[in-house]
C-alpha cells in the first residue's frame, strides 16, 4: 500500500519534470537585439544599416503575432483573410491574429516579458493600439521606434498632420505608424426620431424632454468616456468663449482650467441624470451593452467612434435598417488608430513589412470599402494616384452611413491622456456616486 | 463496503432518479435553449419572443477558417484531458493521506489543499507567470495545463480525501495475503472501490480546465486559444448570434462527460456522498 503511493508520487514529480524540462528551450538571441528595456530605435537594432530590400528578404518566411482586439467579426475576417493571404503570397509573411478582449492585454503581456528579462524574443510582434496604451508602452520604453522613414509607403501620409504625429497629445515619434482614422457619430432610428438633437445643448435638452431614452456606457468604457468629453468640451465652449472655448483644453494638463469645466460638466451630467435610462441608477457597462439597448428600442439615441460599425450593424441583425448617423454641430471628436511594434519582438523584419503593407493604397483602399470593413484611411489621397483616388472617391456608402465628407469638418482634436484619466477618474466620483 | 451497498439500495427507489433527470433538464437543457435560438438569429429584439428573421451567418463564421474553432476545440480538449491525468497522478494519493491516516500538521495540509480555493487564482497566476516566462512555459499548451492545475487539484483532493475516508485498506493486506501483488491488489482491490469517485473527481477537474479563462488568457498569452477565450471575444463585444454558436459547441462535450458518468452522479455510488468527510 505505502510503496505504491510512494510509486504514484514519484510518476507524478517524475512526470512534472519532465514537463519543465521539455518546454525549457533554449532562445538565444539574434547579434544586435535588445539586451536589456528601453526604446529602441532603428538604427540601433539589429535591423540597422539595412535597406528596404533587404528587410524584405529578411522577413521572407517570418510570422508575425499581431495581437488585435478580436471582438468583431468582420475586423477578424479581414485581417486573417485579406491581409494575411495576400501577405502570404506576396512576401512568405505568416500572419497569426491573436484576438484579445481588450488591448491592455497586449501591453501587459510585453510589460511582463520585460519584468521577466526577455529583451529579444517576446511573444508579441504587433499591436493595434492608441491612446492611454500607447503612453503606457512608450513610457515604459517598450516599443521599437523611429521607422517612419524606412517604410516605403510612409512617404503617402502627410507627416506634418498634427492629428497623426500626436496621439492623444502623446508624440508618435515614429513608434507607431497609423492605419485607421475614427470619428465620434450620434446614431439614431430615423423610423422613432423624425429630427434628433443637432448639437451638444439639444441633445442634453433631448434627454430631459424624453425620460428614459437616452444614456451613455459608463466611464472609462472608450465610448462612453468620449460622451463626457464632449460634454467637457461644451461647458468648456460656453466658460471661454473669448478664449477660444475647448481648444484651451488642448496642450498639457492645467489643474484650474479642468478644475472649472469639470464643475459645469459634473453638475450638467447630474442635472440629466434622473432623465437618463433607468434614472441614471445605473449605466450601461460598454458599448456593447448600449448597442442591445438601442437595438431594443429601450434608448433613442447611441454613439459611436467608428460610423462604419453601423452599416455592419445593420447587414448582421444588430440595428433596424432605419439607423442613420450624423454628426454633432457642437462638433464631435476624432482620433487616429495605430499598429506598433515591440521593442522585443523577435520579428521586427516581418513586422515591418506588414506595417508597410498595410499603408500601401490598394490595401487601404479595400479596407475602406464598406463590404470589407469600411475603416477611413489615414492616407494623404494627394499623395495616391489619380486613378487610386478616383476609386477611393467612387466607394459605395452603405446608407446608414454618414459621407466621410460631412463628418470631417466636424472633427475635434483629443485631449491629452492626464486630462482623460482624469476625467474618468472624476466621473466616478462625482456622477456615478451622487 | 456495507457504505456502497446501503446507497445502492436508496438509488433503487427510481423516484429520486426520475427526479434528478428532471432536475438536469431544468437545469442544464433549458438554459441552452436561447443560445441554440440565438445562433440562428439575425434580428431579435424586445418585445419579440422568437427572432423575427433567421440567418445562417453565425455558423458560418463558427466554422470558417479566421476563427479556427476546431483548432481551439482540439487544443481546449488537449489542455483539459493532461489536467485530468496530471490531477489523478497527484489528487489520488494526496487524497488517499489525507482521508486514510492522522498525521501531524493535517489540518495545516488540508488548509494548504483548499488554499487556491480561498485565495483568488489570478493573484497567484500572476506571479507564476514571471517564472513561467523565464523557464519558457508561457505561452505554451504545457505552461497552461501546468497553471489549470492550481484551481483543478483542490477538488480532485477533497473528492478523492472523502473517497478514502470510506474506504477500508484491509482489504489490500487481504489481498496481499491470499497472494495478491502490488498491482494485483491495485488493480482488483483499490480500483474497483474507489473507481466511482475517480470518475466524479477527474469529471470536476476536465470541465474546470475546459472553462478557464483568466488563467489561459494570462499564461497562454493570447497564443493559446481555447474556446472561453474565443466565447468571451464574441460575447463581450455584443456579436450574440456568434457567441450562441460557440456556446452550443462549448457545453457539448460537458453534456458528453456527463452523460457518460451520469450513473456516478445520480448518487447510486458511495464516492458522492464521501465529499463531505474530509
């Protein structure tokens, strides 16, 4: 009895060993890859001194593990099929997609590589990212960086677009090329809502007038953070109409400007509390959550930060073929998205070619089209072809759809990422706890 | 032994069976029913009972090759039997110690064994996923059936510890005088007495493994794509028709499992009633 427990026992350490020690392989890295944390620029990698071409050649037969928020379907399609067959193809590039739920994930994962001394063979080789992540990862010397110029088809992107070079007020820097750009729309059902609210002040007066159908995801949810924010923006609008209203928002954070709008937006956002949803007991948790109220007809109004969503949303089932978008008078924000590599990426060659790829014309065209995804390029289209920028032109326009042409003018520059935490931050407390 | 026999002769009432097919009706098909609908639907919203329009899209995409769910079933299915094996090699004569001998510091053994229970998993992942990415286990199907093992081994233990607690190892050194071998004596004796708790505790332990989340998200970096993870893509981000599709093929093998062990659970056997004896 006793010695076949003793007998299990030892199968069992025996057997755990050999596990480790299977899965212990050796990595050795590559000369000139990153020996400890930092940002590491081009010319200090080991790619340095290389050409285009032969970047190329060194990123025949490489993979790319692109980690990438994988929560729609028709993101996950295009990327693994469009962009991963014809990387195949073209270059001998295996993408692998690794869908998260969230691209903190992404960030976590190199920052705990790095915690772990892993400088040159990390598991991430690509991230879609912007904002308070891209800080995160930049602060934290975690990216690879200054690439810009090496990159063939960064030569179609108007360098001196200051909604490119700063994202979130954070310098790019060249640790991250843009793929798509975003822009805040207000959707509604034209079938419920014959006329909704044009501006900022309508839309509040709307809430109020109608009880119950209107509400927005709770902080710092990415969209329903970017709701405060324009309310910000609006008590800003009216606190310095001298001053040039929210563009004294913009720069680095000021503690008595925020102090004051932070006042008249608390107390407007208190003020239609008890009109919103549920009395404002409580909010919708995401984007998600508030797209099943509005699918249900429980809201009459949403929001958006990609007005392309919507006619996707409309083709699956989600929203009633009668949503429409618009955009806000009072203005509404707009951001850019990225793709950034990891300073510890073993891949950096294959990644560079995949980050070209993605800027090169034909591809941000197909992308553009709303049977593919229907995401706005980041391109210059003076920069393109005629004939290029003829097709971009004559793209259909699903009719759910705002024409990229209205909502432009519209656009309003993010705030840097203090302001934004601090924002969500003040949210909870002075709102959500009231 | 005279334990197996009373409880055997309890599950011979057949209302109390009949009853607890009931209740996994109640309880376990008629909450699939929605997902099944949802899968299938294209447009269902408030106030209406049934979907108003169908669609095939979220089945479609379920088997297409961007989402490789036969990939992530395969290596869900991988992950979940290695934790199962592994438990066994380790809960059974953990839980034989524990339910057949007094020893010093027992209790203290015990508390360690219901630690993972106690203390959150994802405290303790988040350490071992630094050691883990030093010895190159992260990232990798073996770092995380290792990791499943932290909220895996406690059940198997107790349920094997409640097991041997009824049991009678005479019967071993019975055996062994009438002749018997070290594994002779496994094979006829121990076995066979403690083979249905063996089935309930490795039953716990494949469906714990099959619907870890945070602990394969964390140790499989993302790389290692079992069907939570891919359930949880689609849920969070409100695709419905395409989560149900996922939900109807994650509780198939559940359903399976359960059938099959199904004599075991309906409490004919004495393993169940032994959980509590620790």
């Amino acid at each position: 009895m006793n010695t076949t427990t003793v007998n299990l026992r030892l199968m069992a350490a025996a057997l755990a060993l050999a596990l480790i020690a299977a899965a212990c392989g050796g990595s050795d890295a590559a000369s000139g890859a990153p020996t400890e944390a930092g940002l590491v620029n081009l010319a200090d990698s080991e790619l340095a001194g290389m050409d285009w071409d032969a970047i190329v050649e060194a990123a025949d037969g490489g993979t790319v593990n692109w980690f990438m928020w994988g929560g729609s379907d028709t993101i996950n399609n295009y990327v693994s099929a469009n962009v991963g067959e014809a990387l195949k193809d073209e270059f001998n590039i295996t993408l692998n997609r690794v869908g998260i739920n969230d691209t903190v994930d992404a960030v976590n994962q190199v920052l705990s590589e790095t915690e772990a001394g892993v400088f040159a063979d990390g598991s991430v080789d690509m991230i879609w990212i912007n904002g308070e992540n891209f800080r995160t990862m930049k602060q934290g010397g975690l990216l690879f960086c200054d690439y810009w110029d090496i990159l063939p088809n960064a030569q179609l992107l108007d360098q001196t677009d200051q909604t490119l070079l700063f994202d979130f007020g954070t310098e790019v820097s060249g640790c991250e090329v843009p793929w798509n750009r975003a822009q805040v729309a207000m959707i509604y059902d034209s079938a419920t809502v014959p006329t909704p609210p044009a501006d900022m002040d309508a839309l509040l007066q709307f809430a109020c007038a109608n009880p119950g159908s209107f509400t927005y995801p709770a902080p710092p949810d990415f969209t329903g953070s970017v709701f405060v924010r324009h309310v910000f923006y609006n008590e800003a609008d009216k606190l310095f109409p001298d001053e040039g209203g929210h563009e004294k928002l913009l720069g680095p954070f000021d503690q008595t400007v925020y102090d004051q709008v932070a006042e008249a937006t608390w107390a407007t956002l208190n003020e239609i509390e008890s009109c919103l949803w549920r009395e404002g007991d409580t909010y919708p948790t995401d984007k998600a959550a508030l797209d099943q109220l509005f699918s249900n007809s429980e809201v009459a109004l949403n929001l958006t930060y990609e007005p392309t969503s919507v006619g996707l949303g409309v083709e699956d089932g989600l929203f009633p073929e009668t949503a429409r978008t618009y955009g806000l008078e009072s203005g509404t924000i707009g951001n850019v998205n990225y793709t950034a590599i990891p300073f510890n990426s073993p891949n950096k060659a294959a990644a560079l070619v995949l980050s070209n790829f993605l800027l090169d014309p034909e591809v941000q065209l197909s992308k553009a089209d709303p049977d593919v995804w229907g995401a706005e390029t980041v391109l210059d289209l003076t920069k393109v072809s005629a004939e290029i920028r003829d097709q971009f032109d004559g793209l259909p326009r699903h009719p759910s759809v705002i024409p990229s042409s209205e909502l432009a003018p519209l656009a309003l520059p993010e705030l840097q990422g203090d302001w934004l935490t601090t924002i969500e931050a003040d949210w909870q407390s002075s709102v959500a706890e009231q | 032994m005279t334990a197996v026999r009373e409880s055997a002769v309890m599950g011979r009432a057949g209302v109390g069976r009949w009853l607890g097919i009931a209740a996994l009706l109640t309880f376990l098909v008629l909450p699939l029913v929605p997902l099944v609908i949802w899968s299938v639907a294209f447009r269902w919203v408030y106030p209406d009972i049934l979907p108003s329009e169908y669609s095939g899209r979220a089945w479609s995409s379920v088997f297409s090759s961007t989402n490789d769910v036969l990939g992530a079933t395969i290596d869900t299915t991988l992950v979940a039997l290695v934790v199962t094996v592994l438990s066994v090699l380790i809960g059974v004569p953990a839980g034989r110690a524990l339910g057949l001998h007094e020893f010093r510091g027992k209790r203290l053994v015990e508390l360690l064994i219901l630690a993972p229970i106690i203390v959150p998993g994802l405290a303790v992942a988040l350490g071992i996923h630094t050691l883990f990415i030093r010895y190159g286990l992260a990232n990798s199907l073996v770092g995380v059936a290792i990791v499943h093992l932290i909220p895996t081994l406690p059940y198997m233990t107790l349920v094997m510890s409640g097991v041997f607690a009824n049991y009678d190892a005479d019967y071993e050194q019975q055996a062994r005088s009438l002749g018997a071998g070290v594994i002779a004596t496994q094979r006829y004796v121990t076995l066979p007495a403690i083979f249905p708790g063996l089935v309930v505790g490795a039953l716990f332990t494949f469906l714990i493994s099959w619907s870890q989340y945070v602990l394969t998200l964390l140790i499989g970096g993302g790389q290692v794509v079992t069907l939570p993870l891919l359930l949880f893509n689609f849920a969070r981000s409100g695709e419905n028709a395409i989560a149900g599709a996922l939900s109807v093929i994650f509780v198939v093998p559940g359903i399976i499992v359960l059938a099959l062990s199904n004599r075991y659970l309906a409490g004919e056997d004495a393993a169940v009633g032994g959980i509590g004896n620790l």
